[in-house]
C-alpha cells in the first residue's frame, strides 16, 4: 500500500473474515478502527482467529494514525453507524474510499449524508460463517463479496477495492447493476434470517424443511411486490436463486441474526424486515407475512433484552 493503509471498523460475521485476511496479507498497512470503549476491549484480551494469534494494530485517535487511509470497510452493524461516524471523522480524510458492507439499504443512504465529500462504493458480503468461540472467532468460508456504484462511477476507486479483495483470496463479483444486486441479497435477508432466527434452523437443515421453504417463497413474492412499488424490478427467477442458494449452502451456517439471538444480543430486524414493513406502510399496501415475521422477532428479541 505504500503511503496508505487499509482499515477496518467491525469485527462480526462479516468484519472478521476480512480482517483476517487482510492482516495476513498487508500486516502493518492493515488497521482496526474503533472508539475507545471497543478499543480499550480489543486491547485487554488477546484475540484469536481460527486459533491463530490475532493482533493488528487498534486506531481509535488521529495522533495513532501513522498513514492516511485509502480505504475502509464499514463493518459494524447498521445499528451502530451512527456511534462509529465520530470516530471514523476523527480519522478518514475526504480521499478515503468509503465501502459499507451492511445488510440492506440504510448504510449507504446514512454513509452518504454524514460523508458527502468521500467516494462511497456499494457492496455486500454473502456466504460467510463466522462464528464466536471461548478464545474468538472461528470460519471456514468468507464469504463471497459483490461490490458496484450506484451510477457506474468511481471506477478506478472500484478497481482499488476489486484487486484488495481479490489479492486476499475472496471471491469478489463487479457488478454493473449493484442496485438489483443489493435488493436482492436484502430478499435474502428478510426472508432468511428471521426464519432461521424464530426456528433455530440452520442451512443445511433448511433443504428438508418444506415448511421453511415455502414461507421463505411467500416472504419472497411480498417483497417482489414491494419492492416493485420502489421501482425495484424482482423477478420469479430471483427468487429461485435465493432459493437455490438456501438449498444447496454446502454448510451449516447461521444467519447474522440467528447467531445474534443465540448470543443474546441486538439484532438487524429493524433494518431488514423492518425495512421492507415501512415501504408497504408507505405505499399504503400489505404485507402482511413480512409483517409477522418483523413483529415476532421483535417479540422474542424484547423477551431476551429484558424489554418485556
């Protein structure tokens, strides 16, 4: 990277892969963001992942920045960008190649109003099966990422991050049409993961359940209809590649949100089938399947959290 670095602000499901990877790969040009209360809690424990010592460098003030950053990957939850935005002001300057990786829309229209002046590419991780272990993480598969602009533009900006995720071994796709992409992967999300999240079932059990396999289709057709209402052209063959996609998971991966309830912690709900819920509000139709789903997770997260 030469007189830049490349960072990271995240370590979840779909952040800790890539830091992996990505220390492996450019070490000392490889850095962690975070804010002093995650920092000091990265800090105090060693970190490992699948078993090996994990230990880059922890960035939370600009005095500890020894190189300005090209690029960074937003890994946090949607829920916690907000909290991230003084952190990564403190620490990106308008040059910095902006990339949220989050499930669903909200990322990119929230990255956008709080950095104006940045370039900010689309793109999204799917396939990866990280889970938590006593000593830290564990994955055998990163995942597979899709990365694009909104408008085709930025295009040496998308050949930079192209050729990083390639060069650290990750199936990376530059897809021309990253918005149909997006929505897609969020079909996947909204009829995925609060199923899996509600049921505890997990990919690999999902082939032999004709249950889940048909609510996951009436899930999908609501969102095609939605979505439609948003300009957002799903098709039937859409929905039998996420159904494939369901089916063939040669894993037994969790969903994000299932590993979230089985953690005990918040979950995305809101930004996913909470998402969609608001567009039929909006739009003065029903969704009534998405609706359910939404309102049980919120249920049983309420009933874990202690909110109810």
């Amino acid at each position: 990277m030469q007189n830049t670095c490349i960072a990271l602000i995240g370590l979840g499901a779909i952040g800790t892969p890539l830091a992996h990877l990505l220390w492996k790969k450019y070490c000392d040009d490889f850095i962690l963001l975070a804010d002093d209360v995650h920092a000091d809690r990265l800090r105090s424990k060693k970190m490992s992942i699948n078993g090996e010592e994990f230990s880059p460098q922890i960035v939370s003030h600009k005095d500890d920045l020894k190189k300005p950053i090209k690029v960074v990957f937003i890994c946090v939850k949607n829920y916690s960008l907000e909290s991230s935005t003084q952190c990564l002001k403190e620490l990106i300057t308008d040059e910095t190649i902006i990339v949220p990786l989050q499930n669903g829309v909200y990322s990119y229209q929230f990255m956008r109003s709080h950095f104006p002046d940045n370039i900010i590419l689309e793109g999204f991780a799917q396939g990866p099966n990280t889970t938590i272990t006593e000593d830290g993480f564990e994955y055998q598969n990163p995942g597979e990422y899709h990365i694009g602009s909104y408008f085709n533009h930025h295009i040496e900006s998308l050949k930079d991050v192209y050729t990083i995720l390639t060069d650290v071994g990750i199936k990376c796709y530059w897809d021309e049409d990253i918005v149909h992409s997006i929505w897609k992967k969020l079909m996947l999300n909204v009829a995925g993961n609060a199923l899996t999240a509600l049921t505890g079932i997990n990919y690999s059990m999902f082939k032999n359940s004709p249950e889940a396999q048909k609510i996951c289709r009436i899930i999908m057709r609501e969102f095609k209809f939605v979505a439609a209402l948003e300009d957002i052209l799903i098709t039937e063959d859409d929905i039998e590649d996420v159904m494939n996609y369901f089916l063939s998971y040669k894993e037994s991966k969790h969903t994000s949100m299932l590993e979230d309830v089985l953690n005990k912690r918040m979950t995305e709900n809101e930004y996913i089938a909470g998402y969609i819920r608001g567009l039929a509000e909006k739009n003065n139709v029903d969704a009534p399947f998405i609706d359910m789903i939404y309102s049980l997770m919120k249920i049983k997260e309420d009933v874990y959290s202690g909110m109810i």
